[in-house]
C-alpha cells in the first residue's frame, strides 16, 4: 500500500506541473501533505516533517550552492570561461577540436550550473563553427556531454552534493571517485557516441540551429581576458582543495599515520563549504580586484547570482520536504524490509529507482532527493561506500531526459532539431551517461 500512495503522488504531481502548469515547489509542498496524510502520518507530525525536510536539506545545501553560483558568475562575468575555451581551441587545433571543447566544457561545468554553462558556452560553440565550417552538433554533443557529467557527478553541484548530505557521504570522496567515473563517461557519451549519432540522425548535422533567444552575448577581446592559467585555477580551486584533502584522509586511513593539527586544518580547509568561501574570495580578486574592476561590479555580479538561483533552492527544499516524508511515513523501511535477503547492490538499486523517477518527473534534483527518502533506511544494513551510492543516484537521475525536462527543449531549440532527433542525441545521450556511469561505479565498487 506505501508504494501505491507514493505512485499516485508521483501522478499527482505529473498532472501538477505537466497538465496544470503548476510552479514544481508548490506542486513538491501540495504533494508532500497530500502523501503524508494518506500515509496516516499524524497530523500535528505533518507540518513538522516537512519543514524539518525542506530546512534540513537546504541547510546543508544552500551555503555551498550560493558560493558556487557566485564562483561561476564571476568566471563568467569576468571573461574566464570564455578565455578557458578559445585558449584550449587554440592548443588543441582545427583536427581535435572535439576534445577542445570536452576539456573547456568540463572545467567550465566544474565552476557553473548545467543551464548557465550551456548559456554561455553555446555562443562560444556557434562561433567555432562558423569559423572553422564544421557541424555545430559536431561540437554541441560533446559539450553537453561534459556539462550534463558535472552537473550529476561533482560537487558542487546540486544533485551529488544534496544527496552526499542526505546519505552523510565524504564530499571530497564524492568529488574524487566522480571525477575518476566521469572522465571515461565524458569520453563514450561526446566524441565517440558523435559518430553514432551522425549515423542515425545525419540530417541533424546539418542544422544551423538558432540562438536568438539567448539575446546578446558579452563577448570579450581576448586580451581582455584573465589569463587562462589563473582563469582555470580560480575554476578549479573548489576541487583541488577538496581533492587533497580526501586523498590525504585517504592515505591516514591505508597508512595509519597519526592525527595532529596540520591535518586538521587541510581537512578544514577541504571540508566543502570552507573551500566554496576561499575560493569565492580568490575569484573576487583574481577575476575582478587584480584587473581594477570596482568592487560594487564584482559584488553586483554575485547579487546577480543569488536572485537566479533562488527557484531552484525553493525547488530542491520541495524535495526535501517529499523525501523527509517517506522517510518518516514509513515507505523508505517498507522498501528496505521489500528488499531484505535480497541480493541486489544499494548501488544498483540507487540507480534504478532513480532512474524511474526520473523518466516520470523530468527533474534530476527532485528524482535524486526522491530516491534518498526511499533508499536511506537500507544503507544501515548494507556494507557499502556511501560516496559511490552518490554517485549512482546520481548516473539514474539523468536517464533518459525527455519532454518533461526543460534541458530537452533547450538543445532541441539552440541547434534546431526536431522531436526524432532531439531524442536520437539529446535523449540518447543522457541515456548513455547514466548508464556508463552506473558500469563505471560498479567497476570502482570492487576497489574502494
């Protein structure tokens, strides 16, 4: 019976968002007192339950989401990203320009959310073409590719980060093992999955797409720029601070060296949110004070920042208050109890009911937090890594993006392509990540 009141929820708010046009963060709240009451939940538990759900996540997430936002605005803002692109098209030349693109997307997506990146890097693909006469879908494959890859496996972004909190996972083990799992994946889903996709739909390729939506782009001389070497680093700061000190936590567990201060403030300084902060302060002067920008333009930059991201924190505290209610309506134990003595991975089953959820509801943040509320009961029982049961929740919640997802209609519309070939590489892609990423964690699973 639990599992039947959570799929009539999940219907319910289907018919919300799709049919009604319904904000998705009031739809979240609506079904989350609509399942908690048919859930028998007592009534002065109901409110509670959902506040503790939408305030606990955003608890952990919001401090390291607001600093992300303001880190990749900056980049942005500042020319780095763009600086990041051109330099990396150069080095690589006209034969390789795929991995140019892979390897400027993929830093760039570390820094900036999956929508801001494809904003911004879109234009910068649109001219590459023009300039070098070859498929914008030959470039925007691998692109999206990458973005898509950062955007479900490494902090900070949303999803791995929320989900590392809920399950009380390493972040910095998250970070790690995400970037060991998505450099092969970027790899299959973007330059070699292009030949396939120029098998299937080759009419495709031959779009010219539109960007006009996208209005005016703020295009930088190069000169102009920050260097590229200090644009990458400030990109990357967040994930070398992070990454040293899992590696180092790493090594104290195999070698057994003793604890003492030093240690303590690498893992200070790598814990996410003091990482988000330095990194922050750095990219104010290396992407604004260090090139004499006023510091009222850099803190406008961030302002900026926060206001576009406020929907989404609203979204991901809806999510929140739907997973905290299965936990306590009882249905993430009844799944736990439906799967003892079973010899299924957590891991597998992270991703599968991911998975579901995600092909139902269209957003990977809500299919993610979902899966938490349903899987966490088991993780108590099960000897597994917490960090790579992140990182399948992850590869599920990308699967398969279609109609009810608004990365869908963003690709379909900037290159042009109708609904076939919209799902034979968009669709196709997303569908290639999750499942590749989900091979890749099972490979790493008999390591870590």
């Amino acid at each position: 019976m639990p599992l039947v009141i959570v799929a009539i929820g999940i219907i319910t708010l289907l018919i919300l968002i799709m049919g009604l046009r319904l904000n998705t963060f009031i739809s979240l709240i609506i079904v989350s007192f609509g399942v908690a009451i048919a859930l028998g939940m007592k009534l002065d538990d109901v409110v509670t339950t959902i506040e503790t759900g939408l305030g606990g996540t955003l608890g952990h997430l919001a401090l390291i989401f607001g600093l992300g936002a303001m880190l990749g605005k900056l980049i942005a803002d500042s020319g780095g990203a763009q600086r990041i692109a051109m330099t990396l098209v150069d080095k690589f030349g006209e034969k390789n320009i795929q991995w140019a693109v892979v390897a400027a997307s993929f830093i760039i997506g570390v820094a900036l959310f999956f929508e801001v990146g494809l904003v911004l890097l879109i234009p910068i693909v649109f001219a590459i073409s023009k300039q070098l006469k070859v498929s914008i879908l030959y470039l925007g494959i691998p692109m999206a590719a990458a973005l898509s890859v950062t955007h479900g496996f490494l902090p900070p972004h949303p999803g791995p980060t929320v989900i590392a909190g809920e399950y009380g996972a390493n972040l910095g083990e998250v970070l790690l093992y995400g970037i060991i799992i998505a450099i092969p994946t970027v790899i299959i889903a973007g330059p070699l999955f292009t030949k396939i996709a120029k098998k299937l739909v080759p009419a495709s390729f031959e779009k010219t797409g539109n960007i006009a939506s996208l209005g005016e782009q703020k295009v930088f001389k190069l000169e102009e720029t920050p260097g590229f070497g200090i644009s990458v680093f400030t990109a990357m700061l967040p994930v070398i601070l992070m990454s040293i000190a899992t590696v180092i936590t790493l090594l104290q567990k195999t070698i057994g060296f003793e604890d003492n201060k030093a240690l303590a403030i690498i893992r200070f300084i790598g814990n996410a949110s003091p990482a988000m902060v330095i990194s922050l302060l750095v990219a104010i002067y290396t992407m604004g004070l260090a090139r004499k920008i006023p510091i009222k333009e850099v803190m406008d930059s961030c302002t900026t920042a926060i206001s576009h991201i406020g929907m989404m924190l609203l979204i991901i505290g809806g999510g929140g208050a739907f997973k905290q209610v299965l936990i306590n309506g009882g249905v993430g134990d009844y799944v736990a109890e439906l799967f003892k003595g079973t010899s299924m991975s957590p891991i597998i089953l992270a991703w599968l009911i991911a998975a579901i959820l995600r092909i139902s509801l269209g957003s990977a943040t809500v299919a993610a937090l979902t899966t938490s509320g349903l899987v966490i009961p088991m993780l108590g029982t099960a000897d597994v890594n917490l960090a790579l049961v992140v990182l399948a929740t992850g590869a599920g919640s990308l699967i398969a993006s279609h109609v009810n997802d608004a990365g869908f209609w963003m690709f379909k519309e900037y290159f042009g392509l109708s609904m076939k070939e919209t799902f034979s590489t968009w669709t196709l892609l997303e569908t290639i990540i999750s499942v590749c990423g989900l091979g890749f964690i099972l490979l790493l699973s008999l390591f870590v």
